[in-house]
C-alpha cells in the first residue's frame, strides 16, 4: 500500500517517520493485525498502515500540555 506524499508514492510507514505517532495508533495497528484478514476500517485509518495527519499538534493527539515533547526546545 503507497500514499501520495507531495509528488511521489511512499509507503505510509516513511510517510509516517516523521510525525507525531501516539500509543492510540500502535493500538489500532495491533488491533488491525489482531482482527486480520477481517479488520474494521477505522482501526485501519487510525493505525500505522495508514498514513497519519502530518502537523498533528499534542492537543489532537490528546497529549496533555506538560506531556507534550513538541514544547521542549532541542538539546544541542
């Protein structure tokens, strides 16, 4: 399964790399694998098979404020 990411296909595990990824999304990846070959097509969108939101803020992530990583500045 490929995605449109900009102008070329990539898998929805690079697409996914680099975005804000919460234990809700493994769960629904394990629920998909769990339910194989008849899986519910929510789990599907919600989990790692599917390419997630990028810009995913904490907050639609539903990470608290003093949880969230995106805050903290870089440690050089």
């Amino acid at each position: 399964y490929q995605t449109e990411h900009g102008s070329e296909k990539v898998s929805p595990f690079a697409a996914n790399e680099q975005r804000l990824i919460t234990p809700f999304e493994t769960h629904h990846t394990f629920r998909v694998l769990a339910d194989w070959p008849e899986f519910e097509a929510d789990n599907w969108k919600r989990s790692l098979f599917a390419a997630q939101k990028a810009g995913k803020t904490c907050e639609e992530a539903g990470i608290g404020a003093s949880f969230c990583m995106c805050e903290i500045p870089a440690i050089p």
